[in-house]
DNA sequence: CCATATGATTCGGTATCCGAATGATATGAC
DNA sequence: GTCATATCATTCGGATACCGAATCATATGG
C-alpha cells in the first residue's frame, strides 16, 4: 500500500517524473522521429492536420488556423509549403472575395495517405517496447486528454 | 473482437488519432502550460534538468549534454542564462583545465524547489479530467516509455 | 458612401535546437 | 621534450516552429 519510493527524508521531489516533464520530452522525441519519416515525402509534422482536415472538403484558411490551434499566419506559411507540392489549391470563393477555400488534389490527398503510413509506422516504433495492456492503457489515456481539449491539429 | 470503427469501406485512417501526434501535441501542450508556470521564475523548461541533475553534485557541461540529450552548444546558453540567475556556477577543473565543473547555488538549488512546485501544479492542471485509474496508468507508461531511452533531460 | 470588421498576407521577433569552426588544454608517440 | 591528435567549451550561422502587429483587399451595416 505504502510507496516504497519515497522512504524516510524531506527529499526534493524529481521534476523528471512529473508527467508534464515526461510529456514534453516524450512529445519532443515523437514530433522528431515522425518528421524523419515523413522527410522523404517533402512533408513535415505540422502538415499533417491541415492534409487531414481537408479530406472532408475545403476550408478557409482562418478555419484552418482555428481548427488547428495556430495563428492564420502560421497557415500562411504551411499552404505555401504545401502549395510547392502541389497537394492543395487556393481557390477564391466566390461568395466572399477575401476569403481562400483550400482544396486537397490528389497528390494532396495521396500524401496524405503515405503520411498515414509514416505515423502509423512511427507508433510502432514508438510503442515497440510496451505490452498490449499499457498499450491499450495510453490510447485511451491519451485520447481522452486530446478530446478534452480538441486537439486536432499539428 | 472485430474492432467497429473500420466498418466497410477502405477509408484512409486518421493521422491525429496516432499516438506519434497526439504525443507530439500534447507534449507541446505540457511544455507551454509548464513555460508559464515558470516564467514568473525566470527559468524555461530546458532549465529544469540541469537544475535536477546538479542536485547530486558538480558535473562537466559535456557531461550534462550527454544526459540530457542535446549538443554542447546548447548547454552553453542554458549555462549563461542559469549563470545569470546566480543559480550555477562555472568552477576550473583543476585535474582538467579544459573544464568547467558546474555547480548549484543555494539560490540554483531553491529555483530547482520552486520548478518542481511549478511542475506538480503543471500536473494537477494537465491530468485534472482523469481518474485516478487513468492516471496511474499514464505515469507508469510513460515511466516506461521515459527510462527505455534514458530521457532524463528536457 | 463611408466607417468598421474580417480574411489573407507580410514582416519582424522569440525559442529551441543543430553542426561546423575555433581556441585552449591534455595526451600519447616518438 | 615536442609535436600531432583528441577533447572541452565556446562562438557563429542556420533550421524549425511559433507569435503578434501592420497592411491590403473586400464585406457589411448605418
């Protein structure tokens, strides 16, 4: 019942088993082995949300920006990049002149599909050393805590 | 058995429901929530590990950059802005003059303190909608996943 | 028709990291 | 001892990812 852990002194706690510590680090580690996977492809971490959010269709750019929980200039930037690779257009609505409506092309929408793959295959990298019990356990664990702040992009 | 979500249709899956994404927003997450907490100190969160690592005595700044896991040069100016704040100090190893022995100060070792309460309240605000189930889960995996690669550092 | 709001863009700034080049010191071959 | 080589710290330039303020075009409402 007792944690052994912590036997008898006054010690100083370790910030490096506080979970916001180990979340930060372990965040750190999966952005940097999903982007070298995704590298080959031209794509990097942050585009990922936005390929995914178009597959249901265009968006405006500040619809982008706020589904994805950036500034609209950081969707600037992103479009540009992805506009070199010719997996999305910007198109004018025609409703409202200001406005970008965002479409994926199929090169867009293939990129996507490979992107899948290199997450896919960064989680198993990732993942390789838990059982399936932990493994079920962090799904959950972390969906919940995504869901709860709708964490979408990125 | 069969799991529901994929019912009929070949359908791309969905990159954000990843743990490789989830990890890495989340871990974007802590880390700005735990900046916050530690600004009014005037430390950053890559500050922290040098302030843990130091508790148990002088170490070489190689040596720190090996346990944390980033480059000489970054230990250098996590070392000036640390120097700055009178919380290390940069002491001649006498044995090798090449060098530097880095200490905690009694004012380094209180910021080290304060950090850790800044990283528990960091905790109690990342983990406030789980329960306690989830939450035991969460430590042990990602104690898991933290000591398989030997991150320490931040 | 004009004031004001909104969408996209540009520009400059911050934070974090890396790698290559540099200078001082140590070490080992001879 | 001396010289080549290795190691430690430092400096410098570059990459990534983000933000906020200013700007320009277009909408909208009085």
């Amino acid at each position: 019942m007792a944690d052994a852990s912590m036997s008898s002194m006054e010690w100083e706690g370790s910030m490096t088993q506080t979970v916001a510590f180990q979340l930060s680090k372990l965040g750190q580690l999966s952005t940097a082995l999903f982007a070298a996977r995704l590298a080959p492809l031209g794509l990097r971490p942050r585009h990922c949300a936005v390929l995914e959010l178009l597959r249901g269709g265009p968006l405006a750019q500040l619809e982008l920006a706020r589904a994805i929980g950036v500034t609209a200039s950081v969707v600037v930037d992103m479009l540009d990049e992805l506009q070199s690779l010719n997996a999305v257009r910007r198109v004018r609505d025609t409703e409202d002149r200001r406005r970008q409506l965002i479409e994926l092309t199929p090169t867009g929408r293939d990129l996507g599909r490979q992107a899948f793959a290199a997450a896919t295959e960064t989680d198993a990298e990732l993942l390789s050393g838990l059982d399936p019990a932990q493994l079920t356990a962090l799904r959950s664990v972390l969906g919940a805590m995504a869901a709860e702040r709708g964490l979408t992009g990125r």
